[in-house]
C-alpha cells in the first residue's frame, strides 16, 4: 500500500520547512533509512530518511516551503496507484490566515527577483508566519506592504523594512550577488542561518545581563593536555584546551545546578545533565552543536565528539537533535588570539563562557614574579535566573577545575 511522505516536525516550534532537493527522482527506488532529500528550518539543513521502503511514486513537493505534516511525496510498489494529494491551500486574508510558508528563506527565496506588488485592503496577503508575527507586534497593517518573497509573497524583511521607514530595496538576482560597481552599495540577502541569528541575538539582548570575569593558572591543565597528546593513538583525535574546558564546565554545571538552567518566563529549569554547546564559526555564520550529557564522558570522547560535530557543521551536515537540548555555552576565541571578550547569550540558556587565549603573564609568588599561562573566562548571566553569587561560585569552581584537574576527574 502506497505511503505518503510528510513534512516532518524537526524541533519544538517548528512549523514548516523549505525542501532544497530531492537526493532520489520518482521511479527511483528507496530504501527505509535511506538520505530521501534536504531541509532546511531555521536551524540548520539536514538530510531526511525515508521512513519507508518502495518506489518514490511521486514528488508532491518539488522544492521550496511547505508546512509541517503536508505531503510532500509518495512512496510504494512499482505500478501501484498513486492517491489524488490535496494541493496546498492558498493564503487566506490577514485575520483569518491558515499558515503558510514559514521564515526563514533560503538564499535563493530572499535573493528570488519579483515584481514587488502591494497586497491592497482587503486582499488575500501572502505573508511568512515570522512576517505575521513581527508585523503582529510591531503594529504594521500586512496588507500595506510591498511583498518582495516569491510571487509577492511579504517576508520577515519587508516588515522589518517598514518598522524602519525604510523604502523597499530591490534584492540581488538568483544564482549570487549583483557584480558589484564602483560607488555603488552591495546588498548581501540574508541566508537562514544569519537571520536566526540575528532573531536569537536580538532576543538575548533583551535579558538583563551581567558579566563576571577570572583568570585560570592553566599550567596542569596544559601539562594534562601534553600528556593526553602522548597517548592518543595514531588516527583518534587529540584533546585541545577545549576539551578539557569542557569536561572542567560539565562537572561545575553538576554541582552548580542553578547555572546549568533554562530561563521559562514563568519558571527556571534546572536540568540534571551537563548539555554543553560548542560555539561553531561556520561560513554562514555561528551554530552551535551540542554535546549531550558531557559530564558522563571522558576528556577523550569528549574530543571525539567535538571532532564530529565541528567537522559536521563546517560541511553543513549537523542534523537537528545536534542543536537541540543545550543547557550552556563555551565560545572560544583564543585561537584568534582574542585575550578577553563578552559573549552574548544564548537564550533560553542562563548562561554562556567566553573564552581567551592562553597568554604568559607575571604571577607574584614567594620568590617575586614568574610567567605563567594564565586563560580569562568570563561568565555572561541571565540576572533573571541567575545572581551574582551563584555566577562567581560557579565559575571558581571551573577556574580550580582547571588548576587542578585532578579534582574535576
């Protein structure tokens, strides 16, 4: 019997996806577990498995957004009947709106050229849920606007535009940016990733945050790095100063509950395992995968598992469950040479560790000064869910963690 191959929902507030391609044609035959096409949320793009094995009977869905729970392809027997799907509905007027197709876009969608057309009082407005939401909060009439998405649809851009005053911009042609010219301004469409981005740091920067700052001997922790360097067998991968990081917040967030939270508005979340987020530059901009249950693994798999998931963004194949769940942050800089930075949050986590380079510098001791390796952590906090006191106790614990390693083992 033939079966039918819906949207999927990826994570918690996901309500639709945009379809990239297709990796099998119709008439192709699939496998169950096998990669059956590419989507991209807000999050990421990830490839899905087929949930059945068959003949991919047909393609309902060729490409672009579809909500969650829609058709989007037939699976079954070679031959067999394919059942009538039912097309979309269309868009329907501002107030009474089904949803249609969710923010964010991807490049192509942002960058798609359109005639831009005005929707008119009382027509039936074409326009993202993420559009709906921000014009909903902003105040701003949908059916006034200049649609700039696909067949003039009104994206998040074009309110955000109009909250501005700003008059609609013709966006860059498919396929890349518009030759750039001598004087001329060069006008870069957002892709998904920097336009979550941007929705999450825009949210972040309304907490009331504070920050605090230490500076860890990293002296044994280097040793420690040394000696695991020495035992790592030929084709694991080796342990940084990151890992090490890691194992040393994962055992501080154990025994300091209140930081390893999640803010809920009208509650805090105190989660029993350390869910640590590596923050990860990627050319799209920032992601970050997390490591699940990081206090249950040694600094070795700790390794592993940040080779895995670092190489995995960089190649823009993490998959959803790689985003979800973190219950901190650890974004580190000292690659660049960055001595000292503020991170911002990441919300709803309570907070996140911005981390320095590890640079010598003079510590007085009995005999006068010595060069030791010292490494800055600074701890930005959520004051709605954390305080002061919890913040700085958490963060001496990391700061003898890394000290003494011995103590975080």
């Amino acid at each position: 019997m033939a079966s039918e191959v819906k949207l999927p929902r990826l994570g918690q507030g996901m309500e639709s996806g945009t379809i990239v391609k297709w990796l099998k044609a119709e008439g192709d035959r699939v496998e169950k577990g096998e990669p059956l096409y590419e989507l991209d949320t807000d999050k990421v793009t990830q490839e899905v498995e087929a949930e059945a094995s068959g003949v991919l009977l047909k393609i309902a869905v060729a490409e672009g957004e579809a909500d969650v729970g829609t058709t989007i392809a037939v699976i079954g027997e070679q031959g067999e009947e394919v059942p009538d799907i039912a097309a979309p509905a269309p868009a329907a007027p501002e107030e009474a709106a089904a949803p249609t197709p969710a923010e964010p876009q991807t490049v192509a969608e942002v960058a798609a050229p359109s005639q831009p057309h005005g929707n008119g009082a009382g027509a039936r407005v074409k326009a993202s849920p993420l559009a709906r939401r921000i014009a909903r909060e902003r105040g701003i009439e949908l059916g006034s606007l200049k649609g700039t998405g696909p067949e003039g649809r009104v994206v998040a851009e074009d309110v955000e535009r109009a909250a501005a005053g700003a008059p609609s911009v013709p966006t860059a042609p498919v396929g890349g940016q518009t030759p750039a010219v001598a004087g001329t301004v060069e006008r870069v469409p957002l892709t998904s990733v920097r336009r979550t981005i941007a929705r999450r740091l825009t949210e972040a920067w309304q907490a009331p945050a504070f920050q605090i700052a230490m500076s860890a001997d990293m002296t044994r922790a280097k040793q420690l790095h040394d000696r695991l360097a020495q035992q790592a067998k030929e084709g694991e991968p080796r342990a940084t100063v990151t890992d090490i990081l890691t194992k040393a917040c994962a055992a501080a967030l154990i025994r300091h509950r209140p930081v390893n939270a999640l803010w809920a508005e009208d509650a805090i979340e105190l989660h029993p395992s350390a869910n640590v987020g590596i923050a990860v530059a990627i050319e799209a901009g920032l992601v970050v995968p997390v490591i699940h249950q990081a206090e249950r693994k040694t600094i070795a798999e700790l390794a592993a598992a940040r080779t895995d998931i670092v190489t995995r963004a960089r190649e823009n194949k993490l998959r959803q469950q790689d985003l979800d769940g973190g219950t901190f942050t650890i974004s580190n800089l000292g690659m660049y040479g960055v001595e000292q930075f503020v991170a911002v949050l990441n919300p709803p986590q309570a907070a996140i560790l911005a981390v320095g380079a590890i640079e010598p510098k003079a510590v007085p001791t009995d005999s006068g000064f010595e060069a030791r390796p010292l490494m800055t952590l600074t701890l930005t906090c959520d004051h709605r869910a954390l305080d002061g006191a919890t913040a700085a106790d958490f963060l001496r614990t990391v700061k003898a963690f890394l000290e003494e390693p011995g103590l975080m083992l």
